[in-house]
C-alpha cells in the first residue's frame, strides 16, 4: 500500500525552517543533496553537519553523534533516497534506542540530484511503517503543515523519532553551505567542544 | 588459556586505555570474545550493525560528537565500507578498524577468496592505512601502534589480522 494518500504536499523548505526554528543548541545532520541545500536555506550553523557524499551515511552519523553526545538533541533531515539506502540503520538506531535522536526524511519520492528518478517510496514503500516496525519510539507520515506542527514537540521529545515529511517535487533554490569535509567537521566540533577539540 | 581469549583480552584493554567509546561490529568467529568483552564494558557503547559501512558512519558521528570510536569486522565486510571510507577519508575522522582475515591459510570456502584477496588492495585504494599482523603475538602491540596513529593523526587505519594467527574455521 502506498504511503502516498492524500494530495497535499509539504513545501520542504518551509518544513525544515519549521522544525529547525525550534533547534534551540540542537545538532544537525543532514543527508547528501537537497536536504543539505535545505538546512543550509534555513541559515548556516556551525552545528548543522552537512554531507555533500557517503550517500546511506546520515542517520548513522546522527545515531554515533547522539551515543557521545546523550544531552543533545541530534537531527538528522535527509532525503527518501538517502534513507532508502540505509534501511538496515533503522534496526541498528532502533536497537539502541537513542532517547535524543529524530529522523524527518523530506520524502518527495524522487531522487532529485539525478534528474527526477522515481524512488522506492513512489512505488509503494512506507518508510516510517519500516521505523514503526525496526522499533523506533514514534513513527509518522505527515502531508500537511498542521500535521507537521503537531509533531514537532515530538520531534524534540523522547527519541528515537522517525518523520517521514511528504513534499513536492518542486526544485528549491541553491543554496550551497561549505563543503569541504574537513572543515565542516573542525567548525562543528570546536562549536561543540570547543577550542581545543 | 586459548590464544584467541588472551588476544582478545590484550586488545580490549588497549581499547580502554585509548579510551574508544563506541564500538561498532559485525559478528566473526575470531572476534567472538572481543564482542563479548565490548558488549559487558560500561565504558564502551558496543553498536551491532547490519552491515559494515553503517559503522563507518557511526565512527564520524561519534567523532564528530567528541568520541572515539573503533569498528570490528570480518574481511568479506571491508568491501562494504568503500564508499562509506570516503567520507571518513574526506572529513579527516580517526577511525581503528580490525579485521579478522578469512580466505587466506587453509580456507575451506571458495566464496571467502575473492573479497579476502582483494582487502589489502582495495583499502589502500580509497586511502585507509593498513597494518597487516601475522601472529597471535602481535595483535594487541599492532592495535595499540594503529589506535595511536588513528587517533593522533586524523587518519583511518585498519588492523587486518591473518586467519594464520586466528586459526582456519573448521568445517565439520
């Protein structure tokens, strides 16, 4: 069954400035392509990691950075295809339970750095259904902005949280943080740990 | 006492003293007590992965979050990790993998050949430092030298450990 009902799509955009206007000291991770357009849209942190590589990579980074750092809040955002391709990671996030770790992957069931291929979640894939089932703490599929409202306190609650956020298609602006790794993670780690890191 | 306990024993106190925190691991015989010795640690927080690359990522991200963290796996794992040794290779994050060799001395199963050939060829390819121990003897020395430059020095470096030094799995 598809995890596609209803025709209201979210504007991604406006979902990740919504769940990041609330961030308070919260890390960010974000999954390779326009998820990292996305967070760096919503405005440059030194505690938004970036990957522009190492697609499948996002929601482990977040699952090793929530084990060092358990008072932190760790969000990672990525994309449908980023996330389909570390479905295993569901098990192993859920196995440790992370109290402090949300996944929201913008599902616009396209791999958009590609030229549009329809993903896997377009062909009748319910991701958050798979989280449900790996044993994350909360699961949901939101279509609307007042969907999404309601589950950002849980986005900041008791982890680990799994929202897959339907959106459009629509081609967002560029807007392109950093990219060089090794300065992504020396600002990020010296924001969080300070001079010395 | 069997000489793959006190290996075993010898590297997970090398792993504390280098105060590793995370361990991430795909279960092989020859790692069976390092596992069990991870798992019973309250220092280390032992992460099973469904496959390798997963820890890869997880070591960044417990870098990232100011944690040292070392990953356990079997040969016929490294070939999963390539990709993912990019980012890590890219981003400058220290990373001490051991690897416990099949396809080499005695090996029983063909399947194992292939990728097990190929580990020295392939981690050298994306740019991983390779310490390659011979002897039962030498395992923990050789940890200990790798966590050093792993972690010193910003750098992924992996143990591969030869089935010669584990012992061949019997099948029978």
């Amino acid at each position: 069954m598809s995890a596609r009902k209803k025709a209201s799509l979210l504007d991604r955009r406006k979902v990740v400035a919504q769940i990041l206007a609330s961030r308070g000291d919260a890390l960010v991770v974000t999954g390779l392509g326009a998820p990292t357009w996305d967070a760096a849209a919503a405005g440059d942190c030194a505690l938004n990691f970036y990957t522009w590589g190492g697609m499948g990579c996002a929601a482990m980074v977040g699952l090793g950075l929530a084990l060092a750092q358990p008072k932190r809040r760790v969000i990672v955002i990525t994309g449908d295809g980023e996330m389909l391709m570390a479905l295993g990671a569901l098990a192993t996030i859920a196995a440790q339970q992370p109290r402090n770790l949300s996944i929201v992957v913008m599902d616009n069931e396209h791999y958009g750095e590609t030229g549009m291929q329809v993903t896997h979640t377009g062909l009748g894939t319910g991701i958050a259904g798979m989280a449900k089932a790996a044993g994350f703490r909360a699961t949901q599929t939101v279509y609307t902005m007042a969907e999404l409202k309601t589950w950002i306190p849980k986005i900041y609650g008791a982890g680990p949280v799994f929202v897959d956020a339907k959106v459009t298609t629509e081609r967002a602006a560029l807007v392109l943080p950093a990219r060089d790794g090794t300065v992504l993670k020396l600002r990020f780690r010296e924001a969080l740990l300070g001079k010395n890191a | 006492m069997q000489a793959s306990v006190e290996w075993s024993e010898q590297v997970h106190r090398v792993l504390r003293a280098q105060q590793v925190r995370q361990i991430g691991y795909v279960p092989d015989s020859g790692l069976k007590r390092l596992i069990e010795l991870a798992r019973a640690d309250k220092q280390i927080k032992a992460v099973p992965l469904t496959t390798e690359e997963e820890g890869v990522a997880l070591a960044t991200g417990a870098w990232l979050g100011g944690e040292k963290c070392a990953l356990l796996m079997q040969s016929s794992g490294v070939g999963n990790c390539i990709n993912m040794l990019g980012m890590a290779i890219e981003c400058r994050i220290p990373l001490l993998m051991i690897v416990t060799m099949r396809g080499q001395w005695g090996e029983f199963n063909p399947w194992q050949l292939p990728m097990a050939q190929a580990v020295d060829t392939v981690l050298a390819a994306v740019g991983v430092i390779v310490q390659k121990v011979d002897a039962a003897d030498d395992i923990a020395e050789t940890v200990a030298a790798a966590g050093k430059l792993a972690f010193n020095t910003n750098r992924v470096v992996a143990v591969t450990i030869a089935q010669r030094a584990i012992g061949t799995k019997a099948f029978k």
